[in-house]
C-alpha cells in the first residue's frame, strides 16, 4: 500500500520484502473498512474489481446450534491473499519502481543526507526508510530494542474451509453471515472470503474462522508452540509445524464446545495454524530518516479487525507529509505526529474488547456470561457506520 501510494505521488521506490515466491495463499481473512477501500482507489483499483464476498448480517449461534441473535451489518471481507494480489498488480511497473524479494535486513545506517540498509543482498540508500516489517520489526529492534509484543494470555487458532467441502446445512445457516459462537471463556467467528486462486464466485470462496482460547503464559502456551520434533517457536509457529495433537484436541473441543455447522468447518479445513496474542504500543514511530509503519508501529488485538486499515491510514498520512515536506526526516516527524495517537487508540480499544478474554486465561478464573448482542455490535466494526438494526433471541 505505502510502494504504490508514493511511487504514485512521484517517488522512487524500493520495496525490500523478505518473503520468496509466489505469495498467492499466504495469510488469512482481513475486514474492510471505508477508509481503507479509500485508499485502495488511491493506489489505482478501479471500482468494480473484485475484492472480497459481502455479507449482510451478523449471528451468533450457542453450542447446540440455536439461534441467540442477529445483527444487520453489510460488510465487505477480504483475505490477506486477494489484497496482495491487488496491490503486487497495481504497483507501478517502471525503473523507479523495484520489489525485491528474498532480502533480509541486517542494520540501518543513518547519515546526514541519507539512510543506509545493509541486508543479505548488499547495501541499498534512500532519503528516507520507511519500516512495514511487522510485528517482530528487525528495524525497530535495532533503534527502539526496548519496545516489545506484550502477550494478552489467550490464542487464536485460525484456518480457512473451502465452501465446497461444507454441507448445505453450514452454507444455509452460517457461510453468507459473519458468525459467532461463545463458548465459556472463549470466542469463536468468523466470515467467507476469497478462496483458492482468489476466486468470489459463489462455490469457490472460503469460510474464515478465528477461535480465541485462554492458554496462560508458561507451561501451556510452551507446549502450543511446540512442534512434533519437540522445537519450541516462541516467536510464532509455522501452519505446517503445528503439532497434529493440538490440531486434534482442538477439533474435538469444537465438537464439544461450538455450534455444529462451527464445528464442522473447523473439522473440514486442511491447516489450521496457531497464533499467540499480542499487543504492541511504541513510544517512538520516526526517527531521522526512518519511519515505521503498519504493525511494525502499533498492533491492536484482532478483536477491532482495523489492522490492514491502520496500515492503509498511515501510508496514506505519510505520502501527504511527504507531499508538504519533501522526502526529508521533517516528512518522518509530521507522519508520527499524525499517526501517533491513532495508533495508541487502536491498541487501548483492542485491550478493552480483549480484556474478558485476558481474564480467562488468569488461573482460577471464572468464565461469566456474554451478552451476544454487545460481543457482535463491538467486534471488528468499521467506526464511521452505525448498526441498522439488533435482534436478539432466546
């Protein structure tokens, strides 16, 4: 989002990504928000393309798979997948446009005119660096070392179902919906999205699932992220390392524990993988010539689903201090000044959704009761619209 916003404003760009190869199928399920659909028309994407599947409603169903209430909410969900593939074709082709793949930054080096990046693949230089390398952020490491994820006590296990696996049953009541299930001290949702190859048509999309479960830091959490060789990934477990154990006793506690048409979809989705919950709020965003970005700068919970949309409002808010500043550390100081509390925003709101999953995963905790209405009307909605309508059963 950043490469093609600037290369668009008239900047050279180079963008450095760590991956290799073709990232079609990466990722999982994104919520669209209208700013960031905004600012997808600012990278170029045309109105009408493609982007996710619609939905119209929202519901939550209990253990035996009743009906506890609904929720109109039209919505737009996409995948990780689909947006890269948007944004990799719209990305200017020119010779002041690069994308490097397989680079690993190594350090940053800031003179009094430029940056220096040192990486697996030499050296590159810029006016300006701008740091979109996540959560773990290998730049942020070097200048804010003391800046660190902070685990909220619980995970999400995550996974997408081709449609055309699922029962007509699972497809009438839950696939064209965003679905929830709450389970005592846990919450389970989810919503189609683009399936293989990136398709929307109806019989070729996907259901996304994230399942949040308590797993206090220590014993448990160690053993999640432990793989079948006995290799501990305290930094986060690869889909394919996740030991076949854990996926099993995952599925049957959903057997157990969801709605059945939930269940079923979790039983029928190839890899499901596993990610521990954190938070992260810095202190600093710019400094000198380099900037961070995205999540490298500030991670909220997915409870608020505003992640993708963050990032797309801080890329947008760089580009326009670039435009009024030049390429200049000044440009740096007025983006942070821009996005710096708009980030603190979405971390503290994330942790205010999160704190009853935080709770249960304290030992000797109780589990008390959810309001299905509030869990629904909370999550992931996009701040600038109001709910239509509530309607509550049972």
């Amino acid at each position: 989002m950043c490469a093609n916003l600037l290369a668009r404003a008239g900047h050279h760009v180079t963008v450095l990504e760590k991956a290799s190869g073709n990232m079609d199928g990466r990722g999982a399920g994104i919520i669209t928000h209208s700013a960031l659909i905004t600012g997808l028309r600012s990278c170029g994407m045309a109105p009408g393309v493609p982007l996710g599947v619609d939905v119209r409603e929202r519901i939550t169903l209990d253990s035996q798979g009743a009906v506890l209430g609904t929720l109109a909410m039209p919505q737009l969900l996409t995948s990780w997948s689909r947006l890269y593939q948007i944004l990799r074709e719209l990305l200017p082709d020119t010779p002041d446009v690069r994308y490097r793949q397989g680079i690993t930054v190594r350090e940053v080096r800031q003179l009094d005119a430029q940056v220096r990046v040192l990486t697996n693949a030499g050296e590159f230089e810029a006016d300006l660096l701008i740091a979109a390398d996540g959560i773990r952020s290998a730049v942020r490491q070097q200048l804010w070392p003391h800046i660190q994820p902070e685990y909220a006590g619980y995970v999400a296990w995550r996974g997408l179902c081709a449609e055309s696996s699922l029962s007509r049953e699972c497809r009438d009541t839950v696939f064209e919906r965003f679905g929830f299930c709450l389970p005592p001290g846990e919450q389970l949702l989810g919503y189609p999205v683009a399936g293989s190859g990136n398709r929307t048509e109806a019989g070729y999309r996907a259901w996304n699932f994230v399942w949040y479960r308590p797993a206090a830091a220590g014993a448990r959490l160690t053993e999640l992220m432990t793989d079948a060789d006995g290799v501990h990934h305290p930094q986060g477990i690869p889909p394919n390392k996740v030991s076949a154990r854990e996926v099993a006793r995952m599925r049957e506690d959903a057997r157990r524990l969801a709605a059945p048409v939930l269940a079923e979809i979790i039983e029928k989705t190839t890899q499901p993988f596993l990610q521990p919950i954190h938070d992260l709020m810095s202190d600093h965003i710019a400094q000198g010539r380099v900037a961070l970005l995205g999540d490298a700068a500030f991670v909220a919970r997915p409870h608020v689903g505003m992640g993708v949309t963050k990032a797309m409002q801080d890329a947008v808010a760089l580009v326009e201090s670039l435009d009024r500043h030049g390429a200049t550390p000044a440009a740096l100081q007025a983006y942070a000044q821009t996005r710096f509390a708009a980030g603190q925003d979405a971390v503290l709101r994330s942790r205010r959704l999160g704190a009853y999953m935080q709770a249960c995963g304290l030992q000797g905790s109780e589990p008390q009761p959810r309001d299905a209405d509030a869990v629904m009307a909370e999550t992931a909605v996009d701040l600038d619209r109001v709910p239509v309508s509530l309607t509550a059963r049972g």
